[in-house]
C-alpha cells in the first residue's frame, strides 16, 4: 500500500479543518475502493505542498514540530482537464509527523512545505466532509 498514486497530469487538494490546500504528489495511500481494513495505519508523504491562507491547516501541517493534533483529512486527486475529483481518500486521527523545508512568505500568506509525512488510518469514501 506504500505505492506513488501520483500521474503525470495529476495534482492533490488536501482538505484539513475545512480548508484546503495542494500538493505535487501524493505517495502511499493505496487504491480507493478498496475501503481499508478497520484500524489500518497509513504513512503518507506529501510532497510540494502551498499553503495559501489557510491558517487552520497551516497550524495544522506546522503541529509536526511540536505536539501534533489528529483530525480528518480529505484528499482529492485532481487530473487536468477535469473539474470533478478523479479519486478521494478519507483518513481518520491523521496527525502530521515531519516536515521538510518549511517556508513562509508573509506578504501573500503563503507556506511551502517540500515534504509532509503523516500517520492516519484509512475508512470509507463516504465519510461526511
């Protein structure tokens, strides 16, 4: 289940605390519609991830210093051309466990983050949003 679920043509919105951001990639979710197993772990990374005024999931994201907080995490896998999410994953007690290259502009409200890792576990695509 560790397998990239990255496409060329794709990108990812990450759904945190009602706001959203993107990354690049998106690596070790494994395939929707297989629903997980009940109490299965994820390691995720996100990688390439902007952050632009979202300053709850930013908080969030940013936890992975310090005391991180688990929450539900939506992710969308977005392909170009299409205006509908290609594929959704729901996670539960996601909680942010590292990141890398963490940058702030404060003149556009912007943070970048190079790589994001996260520990959650997987359940059903339809979880509310």
């Amino acid at each position: 289940m560790s397998e990239s679920v990255a496409n060329a043509s794709s990108s990812y919105y990450v759904t945190v605390r009602g706001e959203r951001f993107t990354c690049g990639t998106v690596v070790g979710l494994g395939p929707q519609g297989d629903l997980g197993l009940p109490g299965q772990e994820l390691a995720v990374t996100l990688d390439d991830c902007v952050l632009t005024d979202v300053p709850g999931a930013e908080e969030w994201a940013l936890s992975a210093q310090g005391e991180a907080e688990r929450c539900h995490v939506k992710i969308e896998e977005m392909r170009s051309g299409s205006a509908a999410p290609y594929t959704t994953w729901y996670l539960s007690d996601a909680r942010p466990d590292g990141i890398t290259d963490p940058s702030t502009t404060a003149a556009n409200h912007e943070t970048r983050i190079a790589r994001l890792t996260l520990h959650a576990a997987k359940i059903s695509p339809d979880m509310p949003g």
